[in-house]
C-alpha cells in the first residue's frame, strides 16, 4: 500500500492519507480529527447491528409467548350458555382463546377422562361409575339451572293437551298410550320422540319418569340428538311429543305442566325444586386449574356471566 503525504499537522506530525488504485490522493482536511463519514457510518452500523439482535431476540421470546387454549366439550344444553360466554370473555381476554363443541354429557366426561378436553359440560349428575374414575382429579362447578321440558307440537297443546302426570308420560314413553284421545286430546297417532342415550336431557328424564336413567323406552318412533334437532323435529310435526331444555321451547314447541295430587306444577315457574324435571348445569373443571381456567369459571360466575345465563333462558345460581 501506497502514502501520500498531504502536509504537516499542528503537531509537526505528518499525515498520509491511502491512495486509491488511481494513484490519486485522498486527502483529509482535519488531519487532527477522525474522519466524519467514518464517524458516521460506523455510529449506524452499530446501531443496525443492535437492532437486528433486538429483533431477534423478540421473535424468540414472542414464540415462548403463546396465547392459551381451553378446550370444551360436552351438553347441547349447555353449549349456548358456554359459547356466548367464550365469546364475551376473550373480548376482554385476548391472549386466551376458547374452543366450544357439543356431543352430549356422556361426550363431556369421556373426553375429561380421556384427557382431550379441559372442561367438561353435563346437565346431570355424575353416575357413581363415573365418580369413581374421575376421582379427585376433577371438580363440579354448578353455573346454571334448567328444566327438562315435557313438550308437544303446538297444535296439540292448542287442542287443550297443557299437563300430563309423570305416569301418563311414562306410559306414552312405553308404548301403553298411542292416541291423543286418551289424553284429552283429537284423534290422532302420538309421535314419541325419544334422545340418545347419552344425553343429559335423556338421562334426566328417564331417572325421573321412567324409573332408571338407563330404561328403554318401547313406545319411542324417532331418536334425537341435541337440543336443535328435537326442537326441530316437535316444531315440524302436528302430533309430537318430546324432551328438551326449557330454553328451547318456543310457540311451537310448547313445554307442559306436570299434574300432581297438589296441583300442576309448570317448569316455567321460579326455581324451587318442586318441579320433577329440574337439573343442575356442570362443568367439569380440572382440581390443579391454570389461571386462565380460573379466570374463565370467575366469569361464568360473576354478574355478567351469570346475565348471559338468563338471557338465553336458564335459571342463574347466583
């Protein structure tokens, strides 16, 4: 490499400065300084440097940082109850997002068994079996109240059908009654619809009417699953009778009263326990929960959670 001398400083050193390949000099005008453009570019290239480390290191903490997932499954009954809910909170809860599917009770507790979800919905009582195979490691949380609603196809409640006794009801269930007429009302076959042996709704009924959770029912015509389709299959008939959560009558499908030796008792009245029919909605919460698990059970039962619960028709517990 090449000096060419450019001239004497004030402190009588002499300064070089690199010639090009061309052979011609570049001269620095302040031999006592460092060069500016220098100064800067290495001030920037610092920086850059440091920021390419910074962004580095924010997308390997953001990858650490996931948003949580609570996963639940389980009662067409509870299912709206749950969805509404799960879309309020993660309004307010960003970094928590929240999957709801159905299936039924008896879904809601092979999956918490099973280890695929990590709430539960039923709208029963855990049988003893299923106690004992949960064991400790699971916690009943009651959210809400329903009745399971004895309904029939509007024009049979509107040709004077509104109350049956439990064993009128046990009897159609049977098989032993197949007429209207035998229950004041027209002349016409009794569409019996029955659901799936793994609901709640079902299991409740049947424990109560027909004396078993489990009981066949020989009388049945038709099987429904959720709440949606019963309500769907009652709604579109002219003679049917059904079973269904209290939420999901409509003019349509319209609940009846249960006639006892003291009176009719309606499963629209306030909740007093009186009415056969009545249950506790459930989820199924883990004993060791996260505090995403916390906060979402602390919603459901707080005034807001709890508005959401009678907006869609059940009875709040708090």
């Amino acid at each position: 490499m090449t000096g060419v001398l450019n001239h004497k400083s004030r402190s009588g050193r002499e300064t070089y400065t690199q010639a090009p390949d061309d052979g011609f000099p570049v001269r620095n005008p302040f031999p006592d300084r460092p060069n500016p453009t220098m100064k800067w570019v290495l001030l920037w290239g610092g920086l850059i440097i440091k920021m390419r480390w910074f962004l580095l290191c924010l997308l390997i903490c953001s990858s650490w940082v996931k948003a949580e997932t609570i996963r639940v499954v389980g009662s067409s009954t509870l299912l709206p109850v749950m969805a509404e809910a799960a879309k309020q909170y993660q309004r307010l809860h960003p970094g928590v997002t929240i999957t709801v599917s159905g299936g039924g009770s008896g879904v809601g507790v092979a999956a918490m068994l099973g280890g695929s979800t990590d709430l539960g919905m039923i709208s029963r009582s855990l049988t003893a079996a299923e106690k004992a195979q949960l064991g400790d490691r699971v916690t009943p949380v009651t959210i809400a109240r329903d009745a399971v609603a004895v309904v029939v196809s509007g024009p049979i409640y509107e040709a004077g059908v509104r109350a049956l006794s439990v064993d009128q009801i046990a009897a159609v269930y049977r098989g032993k009654i197949r007429n209207w007429s035998r229950l004041g009302g027209p002349d016409r076959p009794i569409l019996v619809i029955d659901k799936e042996a793994g609901r709640g709704t079902r299991h409740v009924f049947a424990q109560a009417v027909l004396g078993e959770a489990h009981a066949r029912a020989p009388g049945v015509v038709i099987v429904a699953g959720s709440n949606n389709e019963m309500q769907a299959l009652v709604a579109r008939s002219d003679s049917a009778i059904g079973i269904v959560s209290l939420a999901w009558c409509n003019d349509r499908v319209r609940p009846l009263a249960i006639r006892t030796a003291a009176g009719e008792i309606s499963p629209e009245g306030e909740p007093s326990g009186s009415y056969p029919l009545s249950r506790d909605l459930v989820l199924l919460t883990p004993s060791q929960r996260s505090a995403a698990i916390e906060g979402l059970i602390a919603y459901l039962l707080s005034q807001q959670g709890q508005a959401i619960v009678e907006t869609l028709g059940y009875q709040k517990v708090r």
